[in-house]
C-alpha cells in the first residue's frame, strides 16, 4: 500500500488564484509538503494574498495578455494555450499529485491527458459544473447553439471527470449530478475561506471615497451571466439616504456600469474595480451588509465569495434559489437572509428588515463567527485532503 510522504511533490494549480485553493498549499506547506502553486497572472480577478515559505513555489503562468472571457472565439484559443503552459510546467517540475481548480474546461482537459499519459496522480477539483452551465445559458438563447457547443462542453466536462485519478466536488449536488453520469472516482470536501484576519476593523478604502458617513451595502465579485445588474439598481433605487451601495466587480465594465447608473439618476450606487487581495477582508469587515446574487438558472454554481463573507460576520442578504448549497447552508444554519429574486415584494420587505432590525442583525453577525470558526480550520481541511490522497494511493 502506497501513501503520501513529505519527499512527494505537490501541484495545485488555480485559474485565478483563490484564497481557498491557496490556503490550502500554504498550509501543507507548513507542515512541510514540498508545494508548487500555479495560477493565471492574466486574469482581472484578485488573486488570494500570497505569502512566502521555504516548502512553497508560487508560479504566475503568463499569457503574454489578458486572458478573454467574452470574445467566444479568442477565450477558445486562450484556454488551448493556457493548457498547453500549464502541461509545460508540469512537464518540468513532474510533480507527485497534480491538483487543478478553477481552470478553463480545455485547459483543464488537455493538463488532464497529460497527467494520464505521464501516469501523474491528477485530481480534479470541481468548483463549478462549467459544461452544464454554459448548456443552460446558451439554451435561452438558441437551442442548435446550446445542443452543439452546450453538448460540447458537457461531455468535455464529463470526459475530464472520467479520465481523472480522482474528483473533488465542493458541492454534494454536484456530486449527485456526476453520479449519473457515472463518475464514479468522486468525493464531495466543502469549499472553505481562511480565517483570521478579522482583527482590522476599519478599511480606508471607504474613507478614500468618501464613504465612510454611510451605511455601505456591499456586492464583491464577477459580475457574469448568473448575476443581475438589474437587481443591484433596483435595490439602490430603494434605499435612503444613509445607505449606499458600492459594487466592487470587473474593471472592465465598471465605467459602463457607472454611465448606465448615471443615466438613470441613480445616485445610491457607485462600481468600484477589484481592490488588492489583502484589502478585501477589511472591506467586507467595514460593510454594513453583505450581498450576492445569482439567477435560477444557477443551482450548479456555487458562489464561494459567500464563504468569505460568512468570516468576514456582517449580516449576509442572498438573492438566489432557495435550493442552491449555499442557500441551504445560510437558511440551516441561520446565517442570513435568502430571497429569490423573482419574489420582489418579498425582496424588498426582507432586505428593509435586515436593514433596520438591530437585534436580526446581531443574532447573524454570532452565527457567522460561530460558523467560521467550527468550519472553516485550514488544518483540519488540510487534513482532509491528505485522508483523501492516502486513500487514493492505496
């Protein structure tokens, strides 16, 4: 029986650098696994707030230019070279156990060939069902379209699956749904935000913007196909004059979401770019509330900035299904407000009571620090993966 000892390298690699994924490199780095950390430098997303060690090699793969999300054609040709740069690293390093999230589906499918024909140990670390999603989207729009290349996708997703040594879902629905396709190598670890930071309370980042006299209402993340803008302009169209919302998202949009506000005499509302990794968790700190949004067509998507709000224990207001994991997770275990957005009355009579209700709001600010600090251990998650590779090597 083969197991997992500290001479064994260890690749994770990352598209955009999360905080999760990177949490867990340095942490078996500090119990001396030998780690390399790989992620896209290209992106417009923040990446986690890297540290040093001695036992950790963090590489920035780079394109040469920023990576293209919305020119269908040019993202093709960036994840087939973005793959073919992360086989390259691999190729040179030849790590013991390769381990990939996040990652594009044609990148993650040919580093997948490849660590199949080296014999690399390669676990696939599914943080979205990629395939399914872009079925769904396309659908809406033409059905010939969500067929072929929505069909396309989906089999690659599920061919990468198959082809893999291992699969981690942070989602059991996720798991659910890649049983029926019979997948069969496949263990569910929930995703998870590093704690500890929650010492600073107050972020300039307000004062700079001449903020700090409001209540802010805070959505931080991409704002994609499964995210409404117009529900962020509705919800400041409905707040006095206290509140403000500020929208921290991709920069390349920013302005245009700054003269569409405009031009609606919206003047509760301001986009903000991406702000440095190790400002983000003062941010959420300074919030007043905390909001993500994601459509009904999202259940196999799970929004981990969430996670990270949960640490951050400002009162969390969701408009998303009721039935997405983490919807389900907030509502058990009583850490915010969930609204579907289709529920406008509803929508806006719970997000006035989170406003107002004192008490509502500190009885979720103690869940969140409750919930946190049992489940979100970087140890024990480290934990958790090494079970997981010693059980796959036996």
């Amino acid at each position: 029986m083969k197991s997992l000892n500290l001479n064994n390298k260890i690749c994770i690699i990352d598209h955009a650098g999360h905080t999760s994924q990177f949490d867990l490199a340095i942490t078996l780095a500090k119990n001396n696994h030998n780690v390399i950390f790989a992620y896209t430098k290209n992106l417009s997303t923040p990446n986690a707030n890297f540290q040093k060690h001695k036992n950790l090699m963090i590489v920035p793969i780079e394109l040469g230019k920023n990576f293209n999300k919305y020119n269908y054609f040019i993202r093709v040709v960036d994840e087939i070279r973005l793959g073919f740069l992360q086989v390259k690293l691999i190729k040179r390093t030849m790590p013991f156990i390769v381990q990939s999230a996040n990652n594009p589906l044609l990148s993650q499918f040919l580093l997948a060939i490849y660590c199949r024909f080296k014999k690399i140990l390669f676990i696939n670390w599914i943080t979205d069902l990629l395939g399914v999603g872009i079925k769904k989207t396309l659908k809406r729009k033409n059905f010939l379209l969500s067929f072929f290349v929505g069909g396309f996708f989906s089999l690659l997703e599920k061919i990468c699956a198959l082809i893999s040594n291992w699969n981690i879902t942070i989602a059991y629905k996720f798991e659910e749904y890649l049983r029926t396709q019979n997948v069969k190598k496949i263990t569910t670890i929930l995703n998870w935000a590093p704690i500890g930071f929650e010492k600073k309370i107050k972020a300039n980042f307000f004062q700079l913007n001449k903020l700090d006299d409001k209540k802010i209402l805070l959505f931080s993340g991409t704002l994609g196909k499964k995210h409404s803008t117009e529900i962020l302009f509705n919800i400041s169209k409905n707040l006095s004059d206290e509140y403000f919302l500020v929208v921290i998202t991709n920069p390349e949009i920013v302005d245009k979401l700054n003269s569409d506000a405009k031009s609606q005499n919206l003047s509760q509302i301001s986009f903000y770019p991406f702000q440095p990794a190790e400002d983000v968790p003062y941010i959420f700190k300074s919030a007043y509330l905390l909001i993500n949004i994601l459509n009904d067509d999202s259940n196999f998507s799970v929004p981990s900035k969430v996670l990270s709000y949960i640490v951050a224990a400002r009162p969390i207001f969701l408009v998303m299904p009721e039935d997405n994991e983490i919807s389900e997770m907030v509502i058990k275990n009583n850490l915010g407000v969930v609204v579907d957005f289709k529920n406008t009355e509803s929508f806006f009579e719970k997000l006035q009571d989170l406003l107002w209700d004192k008490e509502l709001r500190n009885t979720y600010i103690k869940n969140c620090q409750r919930f946190s600090k049992n489940n979100f251990s970087s140890q024990n998650k480290m934990n958790e993966f090494l079970s997981l590779y010693n059980k796959i090597l036996s």
